[in-house]
C-alpha cells in the first residue's frame, strides 16, 4: 500500500485507497479534535497542528502492514478540496504567456486567468463575450506550462459550434493545428481519428455520448501518466454550451459524470446557465463538485420546489413558506458565484441599439375556420396546432399558407428594397415552410440551416451568406443558429413563427447581436391577430418574450421571471376564451 503525505505551512493532506484500518486508527486518535474533509473519497486534509498526532497513527500502522510513505512538501489549497502543486498560483495564476495574448480583451484574460486558476470553475459569460477564445487560451496556457495540470484537453460541444471552435484555434493559436482532431465523418472514420496522436479533442455531444466513441476515449485517457501521483488522470474536459446536460436522466449527464470523475481539470462553458428554472444549475454544479447541491437531484428539488402534477413543470411553495424560498435562492445564487464567474455584454461592448418591432397579419378565413375549431374543443395538445395554424394552414391539411406569407411577400422586398438591408435572416421553426420560402424569394439567392441540412452544406450556406453579396437572405430554423455562430453580417431578423422554447429564440439574436456588430438592429415579430386578440397565440408567446427580457441576465430568475411554460399557455389561453364565450353570450 502506498501513503502520500503531503504538507506545506497551514496543512496536512493524506492520499491513499480506501483502507479500514488506517481510516478507524485516524477516528481513534484525532477523534473530536479538528475537522477534516473527505476530498473526492481520496484526500483527507487536517490542519497542520495536528501533524505530531497523524505522524503517530502513520508510525502505529507502518508496523502492522506493508506499506510506502511519500513524503513531499506541496502548497495545498482548499478551493474544491483539490491538492496544487508547489508554486502553481505563482506560475499558473500570473501566467506570462496569458499577458502574451495581445487578441484578448481586459475582461477575456480575466476569464481565462480564472479558469487557469481553478480546476473545477464554470465560465458563465453573456453571449458574446468569447468564451471560445477564453476556454482554449486557458487550456493551452496550462498544455505550455512545465507547472500545467494536464496533458490531453477534450472539448466537447454541440454540433453547430464544432467548427467555430476550430476556426479560432486555427486563428489565434496555429502551433496546435496539427496537435488538434476533429472528430466527424464516418464512424470507421471517426474511429481512427480518436485512437490518433492528438493534445486537443473536440467532439461533438451526438458522438460523446455514443458508447464505441466514448470507451475509445475513455481507454486512452485513462492509461495517461500521473505527474503527482494524485487521484485524477492528467487531462481536462471542457463542455461548451453545459446547459444541454440539464436533465439528470440524460445519456449526455451519465457520459459527462464517468469522465468527470477521472479528469484532473473540469471547465464548464454558457451563456444561458439557467433556460427554465432554479433546477437547471444542479447537474452543471455536480459534474464540477457533487458536494455543491448534494447527491441527489430530487432532494434538492424537495428542498427548493413544491412538485406539480406534472413532473416536468414546478411551482413554487404558497403563500406562507414565501419567505424560505427567497432565502434559498439567495444561499444557492451565493453557491453558483463560488464556483463561477459572470460577466454581461453590456458591462464590457458597446452595441448599438437593437429593437423589437411587432408587426400585425391578418388571418385568411381558412386560418380563422381553424382556429375556432380549435378554441371550441380547446386541449393541451391542441398549442402546437394552433402555432401551426397561425404560421402556415397547410401544415394542418390546408389549401393555402395564410395571411402571415401574404404579408411576408410584400414585407421582404420592402426592407430590402426601401429600407436598404443588404442581409435578412428569416427564422421559421417548420421544415415545411423552407421549400415555400426557397421557391418564392429565389431573386434574393437565399440560403438555408436547418436540421437536414449536412455539416458541408451548412459551412458552404453561412460562408455564401457572409461573402456573396448577392445572397441576401437566409432561411434558418433557431435551433439549428442559437450556439456557434457569427451573424454580424446581419443587422436585420424575422421571426416568422415562434414555438415554447423562448430561450433559444433569445440564443438566436445573440448570433447577430454580439461583438462584431456595428450597425443599428432590428428584429420583427411576425404575428397573426385573429379577432380576440387575447386567445391569438402569437400574441401571448411575444407578449411573455418581451416582457421578459430585460431578465435574460439574471443567474436565478423568480416564478415571475421565467418564460412561460406550455401548461401556462394552456391556462391563460383557456381562461381568456371562457371569459370570451360569457361576455358574448350576455
């Protein structure tokens, strides 16, 4: 068996595999006499008035069992329980090769200096910030470093961001180019790109969580060689847009958690920490340190929430027990700080101004046929066929589009023609919708991201987009432009459809709405009014997305904050159709 010791002027850290007898002789002899911790089930730390005492039990079971002391002298910080080698904060922390970085701003070394700093820290920045740039000088400050933590960096990040990823690191840092893989293609492909020489892996989260990938990862970063002899491999791993592993259930959150557990570094990377609610920060603080919010999701759930009916919706507690919730959302709002750091654009860029314009259709009688139908038999999954209907009748088997694309026909020529933008997004959440928009604006040689749409065919649609100046306008699904995207070419957006997921709608402005950008912006919400204006679907989900922005920049939002969810929809729309119904029948 082999003991670490280590020790500098404040503590005591003792590294060893679990063993019975040493654990009950440090219980018998230092029992009630300081506190210790337990670090990640390998470390315990004492303070170092205690050393004559552990000395003793170290001497009283060296006799009775085989074992090895090593002896070192460390500087050992207590941030996230973790040992740091001698003269690391004086190395890491006042890196010269981070003030070497004359490409990045005041508040990105910041940033990097932080995640350099830490092994376990969560970069929270607003959109637009460069959190990119931020991740990778940190991880190739600690790679340079002789006092550097780790060896390999594995980026793992969503689809959409992969290749922006590798665009800055070929910009900004081309020495590890080479060093780099880029895991895509086939899976024979992908396969030999993971078992390759490489220092820096970025992978997609479709393929992290595939298990032929993952355990070929897994394999090659274990067999690395530990430098200090601690209990974590040397290689760290960076999850870029960490939110998506927001539900605990998720194969992304179990695949997360196995490598997180062996990695020396575990940097978290978003903009939006927090989409829905208070609960979305658990697993993101768990796969840093499972001590922050405690080991089980439910119980921290339990301590915070009052369970709905439905378990994907949560309420808050009633009236009386308002007081305990405030207060815990400030003691949780105080844990997120401790391990992260957020900082907003309007603090550090100065953007020009950005307003939201809504603009009025009327619907075709087909469309007012159907949504009545709807209304009078109004159920849950009755939303989703009403936002149809509002965007395009023909996607419930009817014979035309509807008012919106009238209105849409005369409106795109207008701003191009008139107003002068030079490039128009149009954002629609409906594959059906594309082909209609291809065929009738082909004069403005648009371009289209959306699901379908390969990876080649995405690159050659933005780099079309971006160059060609013929090309004004692209067609795009939100989702498929709210994470890894410069839009700056832009300063004109249409929603012509919105869906319940207000959040991605707000990652999707930021794709033109960042650093970059220099021109006034405009954003349309396109909106079908039928003649209750209160029961028009449109008008409820831009109403809440409005009103609800000036939150966005919150870490913790209240009740009243968040964006509505599916069931309040349901809700208002039926309790105002009620109230319809009663004053027409007076």
């Amino acid at each position: 068996m082999r003991i670490n010791y280590y020790y500098d002027d404040n503590y005591i850290a003792l590294q060893f595999s679990y063993n019975k007898k040493l654990l009950d002789l440090i219980k018998r002899f230092i029992k009630g006499k300081f506190r210790f911790w337990y670090a990640r089930r390998k470390m315990w730390v004492f303070p170092i008035e205690l050393k004559r005492q552990i000395e003793n039990v170290l001497n009283i079971f060296v006799l009775g069992n085989k074992c090895i002391i090593n002896k070192e002298r460390h500087t050992i910080f207590l941030k996230n329980d973790y040992i740091y080698p001698k003269n690391y904060n004086e190395y890491i922390y006042n890196s010269e090769f981070l003030k070497s970085l004359t490409f990045l701003t005041k508040e990105q070394k910041e940033g990097a200096t932080y995640l350099s700093s830490n092994l376990r820290f969560a970069l929270f920045d607003d959109t637009g910030l460069g959190k990119t740039l931020q991740f990778l000088s940190a991880g190739i400050n600690q790679m340079q470093n002789k006092y550097g933590m780790f060896e390999k960096l594995i980026i793992v990040c969503p689809w959409s961001a992969r290749q922006s990823i590798f665009d800055d690191l070929s910009n900004f840092f081309p020495s590890y180019v080479n060093r780099t893989c880029v895991v895509k293609g086939n899976q024979e492909e992908k396969i030999k790109q993971i078992l390759s020489d490489w220092d820096i892996l970025i992978i997609t989260y479709e393929n992290f969580i595939r298990e032929v990938y993952s355990d070929l990862i897994y394999e090659k970063v274990i067999k690395l060689k530990r430098k200090d002899n601690l209990d974590k491999q040397p290689f760290a791993i960076i999850f870029d847009e960490s939110h998506r592993m927001k539900n605990p259930q998720s194969m992304k959150f179990k695949v997360a958690c196995r490598f997180c557990k062996i990695a020396k570094v575990v940097w978290l990377s978003t903009g939006t920490p927090i989409t829905n609610g208070l609960e979305d920060i658990w697993t993101q603080a768990y796969l840093l340190d499972d001590r922050i919010f405690g080991e089980d999701y439910f119980e921290f759930l339990f301590r915070n929430f009052k369970m709905g009916s439905d378990f994907s919706f949560y309420d808050f507690a009633k009236e009386d027990k308002k007081k305990r919730i405030v207060l815990n959302e400030k003691k949780i709002k105080e844990k997120i700080e401790s391990f992260s750091i957020r900082r907003l654009k309007k603090d550090f860029i100065e953007l020009p101004s950005k307003s939201h314009v809504i603009k009025y259709c009327k619907p075709s009688k087909e469309q007012i046929k159907i949504n009545e139908k709807l209304l009078n038999n109004f159920e849950p999954g009755d939303l989703m066929k009403l936002i149809q209907n509002s965007s395009n009748s023909k996607l419930l088997n009817g014979k035309e589009m509807g008012g919106k694309f009238d209105y849409l026909k005369e409106f795109l020529p207008f701003l191009i023609n008139e107003k002068g933008y030079k490039k128009i997004i149009l954002f629609t959440n409906f594959v059906n919708n594309f082909p209609m928009f291809m065929e009738r604006f082909k004069n403005y040689n648009p371009v289209c991201v959306y699901g379908k749409v390969t990876d080649k065919e995405r690159e050659k649609a933005i780099k079309a987009f971006k160059e060609k100046e013929d090309c004004k306008l692209l067609i795009a699904n939100p989702k498929s432009c709210q994470e890894g995207m410069n839009l700056t070419i832009s300063n004109c957006i249409i929603y012509y459809d919105k869906t319940f997921e207000q959040n991605v709608i707000m990652q999707s402005q930021d794709r033109f709405y960042r650093r970059g950008q220099d021109k006034e912006c405009i954003i349309y919400h396109l909106t079908t009014l039928f003649e209750d204006k209160d029961t028009s679907i449109d008008c409820v989900i831009n109403m809440d997305l409005l009103n609800k922005m000036k939150h966005k920049e919150e870490y913790i939002s209240g009740a009243e904050n968040t964006f509505l969810t599916k069931k309040q929809i349901y809700d208002i729309i039926k309790e105002r159709r009620d109230k319809s119904c009663k004053t027409k029948k007076k």
